[in-house]
C-alpha cells in the first residue's frame, strides 16, 4: 500500500533550504543576479563586491558620487531586493 504524501516537493525543499547550513550561500547568489539584473551595466560596473552576512548585505561600490547616492536609498535597495527574493529576508543595506 503506498503511503500519501501531504507535501509538495517544492514544500519539502523549501523546508530543507530553510534548516540548511548552504542557504546564506544560495541566498548570496540569488542576490548578486538581482543586483545585476536590476542595476544595470553601469553600476555593476562600479560594485566590486557583493557579501551577505547575517542577514546584512554589504556592497563594495568604487564610485564616491554613486555610493552617496545608493546611500540615501538603502532602504529602496533593500525592499527591492526582498520583493524580487519573495520573502522580507534582508534586514539591512550597508554600502561601503
């Protein structure tokens, strides 16, 4: 006789990623391909690194003018990205 599952695959998953030491990893990925896909060539090109610690995303921007500017809007920044991960999973943007 076989056994029902009350899970989709997609919940098991999920599950998994959410006990899993690898997710700030996966998370950090995810991340750094929103970056560049919703900032363009131009700003990818001044952001040198990209890292996530505890829940904090650290970016590295070369560009004086452009790390003020993407200061004053760190909060925008960081719902854009939350929006795009489908879940309020960054709690805080520091630019450097």
């Amino acid at each position: 006789m076989r056994r029902q599952n009350d899970q989709t695959l997609g919940e098991v998953l999920k599950e998994w990623l959410e006990r899993s030491p690898i997710k700030g990893k996966i998370y950090e990925s995810r991340i750094s391909l929103i970056w560049k896909a919703q900032m363009g060539a131009t700003i990818n090109q001044y952001t040198t690194d990209i890292k996530l610690v505890r829940r904090k995303l650290y970016l590295k921007i070369v560009s004086a003018p452009l790390r003020q500017e993407l200061s004053m809007s760190k909060d925008k920044v960081r719902d854009m990205i939350n929006e795009e991960l489908g879940e309020a999973f960054l709690e805080e943007v520091i630019i450097n």
